[in-house]
C-alpha cells in the first residue's frame, strides 16, 4: 500500500513539473539573436528590416528604390509601439501618398531621413504624428514643392525640442490643420519662410503647444484660409501675438482661436477680424480680461469685437495672490445655460478650496450630420443629404458633379485564418483618374457599428484585413473616395457582404 502512495504521489510530482515547464514554454518571450532581423520584407518595390534593436531599415545600401503603389498601410507600423529607430539606406524615392509613414512610433528616438528622397510627394499628413518620444528630427534635406497637405505632420510630437523648418517649400500646401498640435516641447518656431498662399485649414495647427512662448507669423498670407478655430488654443505661455496681418475675409471659423492662452500680455489684431461673415458661435474670444486702446475692458470670453482697423489688446494688472495658487480644486460645475449644436452655453465652477469662482464657455456643439435617405436613395449624383443626430436639422450638400456613379457595386468576400480578402471590381482608367482610393468599413455586427476602417489605392481590387478574431462573423462595406480642396468626398458604401474567419 505504502509502495503504491508513493508511487502515485511520484508520478503527481513529475506531472507537476512539466506543466511548469510547458507553461513556462508558452509564455516565455521570443529572444532574438544580436543582429538577427525579427522582421522584414517588400512592400510597394521597397525592401525593410526591423532588427532585434527594433532598429526599422528601409531600403539597401548603394541601391535605389522607389514605393510604387499608391495605398498608404505600412507594415513596420505593425510594430510602432516597439520600434526605437528607423534609417533609410540607400535612396529611397516616395510616392505622391506618403501619409501617416511613423505615425504612432511613440518609442522612436531617432529618425534619420537623409535618405528619404521626397521631391515626388504630395501628402505628408500625419507622416511624424504621435512620435512622442523624438528630441530632434532632421529634415532639412526634405523637398517639399510639391507638398499640399501637411496635416497633423508633427502632432504630438511632444518631445521636440526644437524644429527648424526654413527650407522648407509650402507653396503648394492647402491644408496645415493641426500641424504642429501638441508639440508640447517647442519653446520658438521660425515659419518666417512659409508661403500660405494657398492654405485653406488652419484649425488647431498650434493647438496645445503649451511651451511656445511667442511665434512669428507676419509672412503668413490668409486670404484663403476658411479655418481658424483653435488654431493657438492652449499656447499658455505666450506673451506676445501679431495676427495683425492676417485677411480673414474668407474666415467662417475662429470659434476658440486663442482659448486658454493665459500668459498673453498683448494680442494685436487686423481690421477684418470676427467679421460679420463669420457665425456669432464661430467667433474668437479673449482668453483672459484684456484692454483695448481706448481702455475698454473686456473679460475673458467676451468676443472680440470687428472694429474695421487693426489694434492691439493688453492684458490688465496682475491678479491679487492665488491662496490655492494656481491649484483649484474645481467641482462638478453648475450649468448657467446648456449649449446646443448652435449656441454657446455658460457653466460655473467653484473651488472646494478657497470658493473662488470660474465661469467658462461651453462651446457649441456643431451638428452631427448623418447621412439619410431621400426619395429611396442614400446618395445623389451630385447631392448627399445630411441630418443632425441631435437636433434634427437637415442639409444638402453638393459634393462632385458626377462622382456619385463611382461606387462599388459588388463584392466578394473570402475567408482566411484570423482574416478575411475583400474583392471588388477594378474601376476604368479614366475613372481612376477622378478619385483617390477605396475605405473598407468592418464590423461584428451587421449594422456597422464599432466599425473599424482600412484604405486601399484606386488601382487595388482587394484588401486582406488580418488580425482579426478566429471562427467569427464579419460584416464587410467598400466605397470610393477621392480629396479635393483640403476635403475628403466619398461615394454611397456598396452592398454588405458577411464572412466567417476560420
């Protein structure tokens, strides 16, 4: 008997152990050896390596590449998170679509694009955005003639010390929303050189830069610019600001334009600022309790009055001692009146600590239109119709006269391993011609809610969308897009299609 216990109390040991070392096994990280590549490949005609230093090379040296499709889904970005620097070798030609190229990379350190030939690209939208961990980055060598969209191409890249852009061409950029968004770090930026003759969006493009302390913007020409909103919202160390220059005729939005700029000790102004073509909710306001020329006191949050020539604000004296300084504790807040998708509201907050009070804007809302149908169709040849999810209201949008007719028609769905191959019928030549590309839509449930999105180049006829879940059904929408004027149009989706994973 005794024999017997012992045996089986042996045999449970040993079942022990190896569990151990099985799940030890599965759970243990992959090592790689020094130098060995965790990753690589072709995309678009160029080779790329990422190295066991999640060091990302793109290119070979002594060879010549250049990226030859035209959808903008890069692999490497599969590794953003890990990825701590990326060097080209070689020269490595970019395409006309070059968006969102790092966009991400938050643990890049170093970036050296001296091999990076740009003479060819016209979208650099996103292409640095979210590399929070970049103190510097060099792009003096960057050609950018032929650039017209820069939006959100440096946009949290908060540990950007400083940034010299002086050679940099933007004579053919329309679009800089958000440009430089969140650069947190920046203490100056010379942009003397920038040509903004044919900038349309300026929304937000310093929006968050909370180190700057002044930044020169004389050489900009506004004169087609129709966005202005939030364009220095939370600069809260800027003293000084000029915008006298600036030809806001054709301006409809400057609504938080200079919000939580609390260090301004003068802002000047042009004649046409806030003028009467711009909506009252759209239009700036004082960051804080300023003076005009005349001594006429404005608080913040006033808006700034249009008075028909250029002035300059001052900010009052010193406010008395903070007893909490600076550290309110603010509740919950007291809504004075509710903002709708038109009109501002007014909310009070008082200090749990010292009972100071703060009241504050609440912006209006802006409708959130929706697409609806209309005499038994989603989409017009020419027209789309919209409705406010909110309010109810409606509008009709003129979009491309004749674009309407470029939509999928049908689909065919095939399914994989944790993926699916969506394929579509390849448009004509000259149809190509007149958009820029397809967006995928997928989702687990068939009325395409927590969709998520995917892009495809105007000559694809397929998409293979991976990572997903195994043995589950997917919904599945194609339609065209096409970018004119710093604004993305879309055709109707096509048909649904479902697919299961294996």
């Amino acid at each position: 008997m005794i024999s017997i216990i012992r045996q089986n109390m042996m045999a449970l040991f040993v079942a022990l152990i190896m569990g151990i070392a099985a799940f030890a096994i599965l759970t243990v990280q992959p090592v790689y050896a020094a130098g060995e590549d965790i990753d690589s490949g072709v995309y678009d005609g160029v080779p790329w390596r990422i190295t066991s230093d999640y060091e990302l090379i793109i290119g070979e040296k002594g060879q010549e590449y250049t990226f030859k499709g035209e959808e903008a889904s890069y692999p490497w970005l599969s590794y953003s998170g890990s990825l701590k620097t990326a060097t080209f070798e070689g020269t490595v030609y970019g395409r006309e679509n070059m968006e969102d190229m790092f966009y991400g990379c938050s643990s890049l350190t170093n970036l050296d694009v001296t091999g990076f030939d740009t003479s060819n690209v016209t979208d650099m939208g996103g292409m640095f955005g979210e590399c929070k961990s970049l103190t510097n980055l060099d792009i003096k060598n960057f050609n950018t003639s032929k650039v017209q969209y820069m939006d959100r191409m440096f946009e949290s890249c908060s540990s950007l010390t400083e940034l010299y852009l002086t050679r940099f061409d933007t004579s053919n950029v329309t679009n800089m929303h958000r440009m430089f968004a969140g650069c947190s770090s920046l203490t100056s930026l010379n942009l003397k050189n920038f040509n903004t003759s044919k900038v349309e969006n300026m929304h937000g493009m310093f929006d968050g830069c909370s180190s700057l302390s002044s930044v020169d913007v004389s050489s900009f020409d506004t004169r087609n610019v129709g966005l202005m909103s939030e364009m220095f919202s939370e600069c809260r160390s800027m003293v000084y600001l000029d915008v006298s220059n600036f030809d806001a005729s054709e301006v409809s939005n400057m609504q938080g334009m200079f919000y939580k700029c609390n260090s301004l000790k003068t802002l000047s102004i042009g004649t046409d600022f806030n003028n009467a073509n711009i909506n009252a909710v759209c239009k700036a306001t004082f960051p804080k309790t300023m003076y005009g020329s005349d001594e006429t006191k404005y608080e913040a949050g006033a808006v700034i009055p249009c008075l028909g020539y250029s002035t300059t604000y001052t900010a009052g004296p010193d406010e008395p001692e903070d007893p909490c300084g600076g550290n309110h504790q603010w509740d919950s807040g007291m809504i004075n009146k509710k903002a709708t998708c038109t009109t501002d509201g007014m909310i009070t907050y008082t200090c749990t600590r010292c009972g100071k009070t703060e009241t504050r804007t609440i912006f209006a809302s802006g409708h959130s239109w929706k697409h609806y149908k209309k005499a038994g169709a989603l989409l017009k040849d020419g027209i789309e119709y919209y409705y406010c999810t909110d309010c109810n209201a409606k509008k009709n949008v003129k979009t491309l006269a004749g674009y309407a007719s470029f939509y999928v028609k049908s689909l065919k769905v095939a399914k994989g391993k944790k993926c699916f191959t969506v394929k579509w019928a390849k448009q004509s030549a000259t149809n190509q011609k007149k958009f820029n590309g397809y967006q995928i839509r997928y989702s687990l449930k068939s009325n395409m809610s927590s969709a998520k999105y995917a892009t495809a180049g105007k000559a694809s006829k397929s998409k293979t969308i991976k990572k997903l879940k195994a043995k589950k059904r997917y919904y599945v929408q194609v339609r065209t897009y096409t970018k004119k004027g710093g604004k993305i149009f879309y055709s109707k989706w096509s048909v649904k299609k479902s697919v299961k994973t294996k």
